[in-house]
C-alpha cells in the first residue's frame, strides 16, 4: 500500500470512526497513530504522536482559548447580556419588528465580548425570547430570532472560531479578528433588513394573529439610565478590542486583561459569589480542555496527511480537473455546510483545513478572506438540522415544552438565507473581508 493509499485510507476511517459515534478527537489521534504506523514503523508512530502533543499547545499565543472563554462565561453570569437586551429594546421600541431588531443589535454587542455563539443563546433565549412572546410575537419568530443572531459571536471578533483557524492557518489572531469586524457588521444588517422586512411585509409570520406591535408597553428608561446600563459594556469593548487593534496588548494579553474586567464587572454588579465562580471556572476549564485537545489532534492529523502526501495530491487532483478557485471555494463551500448537519463548527474546521489551505493557497487566495469566508459556511451549520449546536443550545436554554425543536429550526431558516445570501457576497468581494486586516 502506497503512502497516498494510506491518506486516503485515514480519511475514510476517520469519518466512519465519528459517523459510528467516536469523539472527533480520538478519531483523530487513532488514525493518525495507525496511518504513521503503516507508513513508518509502531516506534516511530509512538514518537510522533508523543512530538505532536508536546509541539502542539506549548506556545504561549494558545493561553488566549482560555482567557476568551474565562471572560465571556464572566460576562453571562454578570447580567450585562440583560442590560445590553434592555438597552436596545428602549431604542428600537417604535420600528415595526423593534424586539427583533434589539436581539439581533445586543447578540452583536455582547458577541463583542463573549465570542461564544453557545453562550449568546443561552442568555439571549432566557431575556429576549419570555419577553417577545409577552409582547405578542410569534414563538417560531422569537426562537428563531435568537439562535439565528447568536451565530454573530463566532464573526464578530472576539471569536473562538477566528482564533481556531488562526493556529490551524498559521495566521495572526489579531488580523483575523479585524477580518471579521466589516463581515460581522453586515451579518448582523443583514439580519435587521430581513426582520423589518418580515414585519412588513409578512407580519403574520412574527405576530400572533389579533396581536399589534404597537401594544409594547415602553421600558422605563431615560437616556441616563440607558448609559449607565451600557457603560460597561462599552468599557470592555473598549478595553480588549481597542487594546488589541490599538497595539497595547497581544491577543492573549487582551484575553487576560478582558477576564479581569469581566471579573470586576460581575463582582461590582454583586452577581458573582464563590459558588457562581466556581462553577465558572469548572466550565471554563471542560470548554478549554476540550477545544484545546482538539486542537492538540488536528495537528496531529495534519502533519500526518502532509507526511502520506495527501494534500500534494488533492492539490494537483483539483488542479487537474480544471474547477478553478471558482469551482473549489464553490465545492469547499457546499462540503462544509453538509458536514454543518452533521458535526461541530469546531469539527469541521479541524476535519478540512489540513486539506484544504494548502489547495487555497495554490489557487492564490488570501488564507485571511479564506477564513472568514470558512467560518460564515461554518456558521451556517450552527442552524441546520439535525445537528444544529445552536438550535439545542435554545431549547435546552428554554425549559419549554410547548417549543419543539422542528419550530426552533423553521424559525431560524429565514437567518440561514439571509446568512447564504452574505456568504455569496463575501465570496464576490473578498475586500470586505480584507481591507481592515490589512490597514
């Protein structure tokens, strides 16, 4: 058996090993140790895997997994999602659709500060979704509403998935999240535009039939109390993005400096006692530990394939059928949201990239447009069935069992588009995805 026989051979277990219910992780591990095996000797494969490990998060930029997650788990239980909801809500209170407009605005913003699409839903379907219901919207729309817009944490920069495909790519961290600063932005319109234009043109699609937009009874809020309510979300904001962009603090630090000030937040607004604490950093850690094992197996998996010469091959077998860069990203894009229904975001990165960069970059095109345009597809899945991470984030999120989770994906399929239809748009215009990386 050739070398190319043996990569190819690894794929095909390594997909049947997490179809028939394997961790991605061991999946990954197991058929890199045994293709290493076959390709050199059992020694060399035990070395290889023990190099691999060792090699693979010892670097210092790798404390910022972590340190992001630290502080958006922080953020959740400190009430600033609440605030932020309550802020917007007060300032959309007279357009049509207005509680839509606010989940999707304050998704953006607390995506700022957590970079977590798991954590958005979990806080925005507590707040948003009791409070849209009671107003007279449909409860299809409100969960739909909020698994849709909670996909704007893994753009919208600090994001967990940006600093994935920063290590796996070999990029900065720090280009990559001003990479998805523009992307995010339109996202989250994009959404706004769908949502007024449901409201006006299709409001039965949003309102309970004899319900009326205009029956919203009006937040008691003042513009000094809407400030003060905002106030530290904009100093966080200010704190970890504008440290990072501004070039005082390097992604981990600014991870570090965010978790501080995500840590004064919560025990100024006294929502934090020991026990709260403990139990943040007990998730904190299961989160940690998982992306980074994972992390810690891609790498694995990568070197493996680059030593059987599958990613040469894969990259002259796409060259040769005279696809294009058209044709690839067009094929790459309709994979990666197949693989959406049925596994993580995190997964999928893991799974194609060491395939896939090197065919991108043969192709000529920019590893940061290619990530953001990686991460929007990835995204996708987040909303799909039947796998969709975000849909049961809800639903658990909900405790409702009037709410199915055939309602929380319909609800959620106008997003889908309105996210396909942004996807094209930064395909055809790789320059709103690079132009701020590169200033």
């Amino acid at each position: 058996m050739t070398d190319l026989q043996i990569g190819a051979l690894a794929i095909v277990l390594m997909l049947a090993g997490i179809y028939f219910g394997m961790h991605i992780g061991v999946a990954l591990i197991v058929t890199s140790f045994l293709s290493v095996w076959l390709v050199k000797s059992p020694e060399v494969a035990a070395r290889f895997v023990a190099a691999s490990a060792n090699d693979a998060i010892r670097d210092y930029l790798f404390g910022v997994i972590p340190l992001f997650v630290l502080m958006g788990m922080l953020v959740s239980v400190s009430g600033v999602g609440r605030d932020t909801f309550d802020v917007f809500q007060w300032l959309m209170r007279r357009i049509r659709g207005g509680l839509g407009l606010a989940t999707v605005a304050a998704n953006a913003v607390f995506a700022a500060i957590t970079g977590i699409s798991i954590a958005s839903a979990s806080v925005f379907t507590k707040v948003a979704v009791p409070e849209m219901m009671r107003h007279g919207y449909t409860a299809r729309f409100a969960v739909g509403v909020v698994a849709g817009s909670s996909v704007l944490g893994m753009l919208i920069p600090p994001s967990l998935l940006m600093i994935i495909y920063g290590v796996l790519a070999e990029e900065s961290i720090g280009r990559m999240f001003m990479a998805g600063v523009i992307p995010g932005i339109i996202l989250a319109l994009g959404f706004g535009i769908l949502i007024v234009g449901m409201a006006c043109l299709r409001p039965a699609m949003i309102m309970v039939q004899g319900a009326a937009a205009d029956r919203i009874e009006l937040p008691q809020e003042t513009w000094g109390s809407a400030a003060l309510k905002f106030v530290p979300i904009l100093i966080l904001i200010t704190l970890v993005l504008g440290g990072l962009y501004g070039g005082f603090f390097t992604p981990t630090e600014a991870g570090a400096v965010g978790a501080a000030g995500a840590l004064v937040i919560a025990l100024l607004r006294r929502r934090l006692n020991w026990q709260k604490l403990w139990n943040v950093l007990v998730e904190t850690g299961y989160v940690s530990v998982s992306v980074l094992f994972l992390i810690i197996s891609a790498m694995l998996y990568s070197r493996m394939l680059a030593l059987t010469g599958m990613p040469a091959a894969v990259t002259e077998g796409i060259t040769h059928l005279g696809l294009g860069s058209w044709g690839f990203i067009a094929a790459y894009v309709a994979i990666v949201v197949a693989l959406g229904c049925i596994i993580d975001s995190v997964s999928i990165m893991l799974i194609m990239l060491p395939i896939v960069l090197p065919i991108a970059r043969s192709f000529g095109m920019d590893v940061v447009w290619f990530g953001v345009v990686t991460v929007v597809a990835v995204e996708i899945g987040l909303l799909t069935p039947p796998f969709g991470v975000s849909v049961y984030t809800v639903k658990s999120a909900l405790n409702d069992s009037r709410i199915t989770i055939r309602d929380i994906f319909a609800g959620s399929f106008p997003f889908v588009l309105m996210m396909a239809a942004v996807l094209l748009l930064l395909i055809a215009f790789p320059s709103l995805s690079t132009w701020l990386a590169y200033l």
